[in-house]
C-alpha cells in the first residue's frame, strides 16, 4: 500500500492579468499544490472559498503609507 499525500489547495488572486498568470504557473508547478483557481476580484474568491476546501490563499495586497 502506498501512502498517498494530500496536495495543498491553493487559490491565487490578484487583479493584473499577467502578475495573477505568472503566480500561478509557479504554484502549478509545486509538486505538492494544486491550483484550484485563478481569481482576478474578491467576489470570484468568496465564490470559490465558499465552494471548495481551501487550504492556502495567494492574495496580492497593496499597502498604502501615508508621510
């Protein structure tokens, strides 16, 4: 019997195309996760959070500091 490990559930989201694109491509190829989504807004993360065992999240955030 061979002992079967359990892929990380990722989702990858950010709202730039070709940053979202190249995020997930590196993911795609961690032995270990599997890309369940591309998301490019917050409503098409809640979906896919609401609807699927999520175990990691890939969230660009952009931080804002005021002088």
């Amino acid at each position: 019997m061979g002992d079967t490990i359990r892929k990380i559930r990722t989702i990858v989201i950010d709202d730039e195309y070709p940053a979202r694109k190249l995020l997930a491509d590196y993911v795609s190829k961690v032995e270990n996760f599997e890309l369940v989504a591309e998301c490019e807004s917050a409503v098409d993360a809640m979906n896919v959070i609401q609807s699927e065992n999520i175990d990691l999240i890939f969230l660009y955030v952009i931080l804002f500091f005021y002088i």
